[in-house]
C-alpha cells in the first residue's frame, strides 16, 4: 500500500487536507471521481511512512488472507443478524484473531467508526480490504441489509478459496514436469555436454551426423551466451510490466489480446465474467440496483481494461432505459444463450438466481477448459524432453558409431 497526501475541496468550498493509504494512483483518482469532494493536488506521503515503519510490522505479515476475510465475513454477518451491536462484534473479532495486522486494521475501523465514520468508509481508510467488499458494504448500508452482504461474501470467497484449490491440483503435475524438464535441460547443457563436447572433436570427424551438429551447435552457443539466455526473459517481463503500468493503452491491448488467445483466453474470460455475475447477483439480491452493480465492477471488482469497457457500456445502456439483457446484447460481446438466461431471470423476476447460475456455467467451462489444458501440457512437456535426449543421445552416440564402423571396414 502506498500513502498519499491529498488537498481537497470541499462542498462547502472548504480546502482540507489529509492522508490516505490506497494500492496505486489509478486506485486514488478512481476513490476521488465520485461524490462532492473535489480532488485538487495529491502527492506520495514518503515521511509519514518513513515515521510509521518498525521492525515489528516489517517482519508481520502486511495483508489479510482470503480465509481470514472469509471467517471476518462469516462471523460479521452471523453476528450482525443476531442482533449483536457493530463495536462488539468488532471487539470479538480481533480477540479471536491470529493476524496481528488484521488485528491493527480492526483497531482501525472501530476508531474510524466511533469518529462517526461509516463501516464502508472505514474499510476503505485502512486499505486492507477489496474493493468489490467496500462497495457491498456500502450498498448494504444503504439497503439496510449489511448482515445479508457479509454473509453473501463469505460464501463467495469459499467458493473462490475452493476454486483456487481445484487449479492448483489441476496445474500441480504440469508445474512439476516444467520444473524436472527445466532442471534435466540446465544440468545436460551446464555440466554434461560440456565434458562431452571436447571428446566428440577430438574423434576429428570430417563431416558430422545432424544431431551431432546440433549438439555442437547448441553447445557453443550456450557456453557463450549463458548470461543473455538467463537474464533475456527476466528483463524481457520487467519491461513489459513496466509498460504496461505506465501505459494505459498499451494495457487495453494487452487485456484484450490476452481473451483472444487460444484456450487460455477463455478461461480468463470465463473467470473474470464469473466473478462479474456473481458481483451483480450479490448486489441485487441485497437490495441494490443493477446500476450499482455494474459501477462497482467497473470501480472496483473487473481488472481487464478491455472488460471495463463492456460494462461501461451497458452502463450506458442501463442509463438509456435499457433491461440488463438488452444492455449486454447492444455490446456485441455476449453470447446469446447468456443472454437468453439474464432474459429468463428479469421475466420470471429471479435475475439473482439466473445470474448465480450463469456464473457456475462459467465456472464450470472453466475446470473443464484448465482440465483440457493440463491434459495438452503434460504430453507436449514429456514430447519437449524426450526429443533433447533423443538428439542429445544421437549426437553423442553416432560419431562414435561412424568411428566404430571405419575401424572395422579398415
């Protein structure tokens, strides 16, 4: 999190300045774009940090895991629908938990809220939680309907906590075949083929069989290189991550590029609309409205510039007095059995359920898509291996035979 120093004018005509911790500059100009208050001049708070940094919180861990929110979540809305007062949930909360920096952030909100801040504000000050959390909150404070959003959540993050365990399984064995092929390859062309190589020449061989001259090749080449080959790829990300910061219309290209790619581009796109229609789902069936919802997707939960944009535009169409279902078809970007399903929601005034379900079929194209990837990789990675020690072995072996051969016939 970085500290920004922020001026700003008030409704009142009032300049103020104060302090406020956010993820990035993108994330300050986006909190400060709506409402009366009116950004004027902001600037990085290095002192402030400088002031505040202890040995203490550099060796604690600085963010809270997606359990933790979850167990906050569930524990929230359990106790807030029993009746239980906001302070005093809090005070339960941060006795029960093991995270000494959650326990800060919990310190933090209840001091914000004696204060006389809202609970959404709160959140958003301590710069601990999601975005996509705080607009909930907002809306369930607006809808009276806060113990409904907590418990919403932290059904939603226990669905994403066992999604992202069913990728990991999926991607373990292809991680660790990368791994072994990566080691088998930097082990034959760091160590053996160099003590091989000096032998292969000394047979003084006029011409040399192809896989021999690969080996030869590639072993020269490697020697020679070996620092380019290792910090080529590591400086190739860094600036293209780098460009992308820095450049917002290189990142929509990029965003969009990666949905076109080929097998990989619909699991992101899966993935991401998942999490949309669970996000308009949840806001609807808290009482928001479908505006609400889409602005918080766009503020907050969509990361891909090029998807921003989509909702940016049924927004519009929302505003021009459009359905939901009619707003997505304008896009161009929807299929039309999705847009049949939100159709059969808004009819049958179940869109929450409709949207539920069409994020599970989302999600379920998604395993099966992260399934059929895994079953290319793993053939394709062993494929890759077997061919350098095909060609690794005949390099080595057929000069040896040629000589072998000669030997005989003379």
């Amino acid at each position: 999190m970085a500290k920004y120093r922020v001026t700003l004018l008030t409704p009142e005509g009032e300049v103020i300045e104060e302090t406020v911790e956010v993820e990035n500059e993108q994330e300050l100009l986006t909190l400060y774009s709506h409402g009366d208050t009116l950004l004027i001049d902001y600037k990085r708070d290095w002192l402030t940090a400088i002031k505040e940094f202890s040995l203490l919180d550099f060796l604690s861990p600085r963010k809270i895991t997606k359990q933790e929110l979850a167990d906050f979540c569930f524990y929230m809305g359990r106790s807030l629908d029993m009746g239980i007062s906001l302070l005093e949930t809090l005070d339960d909360i941060k006795e029960t938990t093991k995270n000494p920096y959650f326990k800060k952030v919990i310190e933090q909100i209840k001091n914000s809220i004696t204060a006389g801040s809202s609970l959404s504000e709160a959140m958003r000050e301590t710069g601990a939680f999601p975005g996509e959390l705080i607009g909930l909150v907002k809306v369930g404070e607006e809808t009276d309907a806060l113990p409904q959003v907590f418990s919403n959540y932290a059904e939603y993050l226990d669905w994403a906590i066992r999604l992202q365990k069913e990728v990991k399984q999926a991607l373990a064995y292809p991680a660790f075949v990368t791994v072994v092929v990566a080691f088998t390859i930097a082990i034959m062309f760091g160590y053996i083929i160099p003590q091989v190589l000096p032998a292969i020449k000394a047979l003084g061989l006029k011409e040399y069989p192809l896989p021999t001259k690969i080996l030869l090749w590639t072993g020269t080449y490697v020697k020679a290189f070996w620092k380019q080959i290792v910090t080529t790829p590591i400086l190739l990300i860094v600036i293209i991550k780098l460009s992308l910061k820095k450049s917002r219309k290189l990142r929509y290209m990029f965003d969009k590029f990666k949905l076109k790619l080929p097998i990989l581009g619909e699991i992101f796109t899966k993935s991401s609309l998942a999490r949309d229609m669970r996000a308009i789902a949840e806001v609807y069936r808290s009482g928001g409205t479908l505006l609400n919802a889409i602005e918080l997707i766009i503020n907050y939960v969509e990361t891909n510039l090029f998807l921003k944009e989509v909702f940016s535009q049924v927004k519009e169409n929302l505003l021009n007095g459009d359905m939901l279902s009619e707003a997505m078809r304008k896009t161009g970007f929807f299929e039309h059995p999705i847009i049949r399903m939100v159709k059969l929601g808004e009819d049958t005034g179940a869109l929450d359920k409709s949207l539920l379900r069409l994020a599970e079929i989302y999600e379920d194209d998604m395993r099966r898509k992260i399934q059929a990837m895994t079953m290319v990789i793993e053939p394709t990675l062993q494929l890759i291996l077997g061919t350098i020690l095909g060609i690794i072995a005949l390099g080595i072996l057929m000069p040896v035979y040629n000589v072998i051969s000669r030997m005989g016939s003379g």
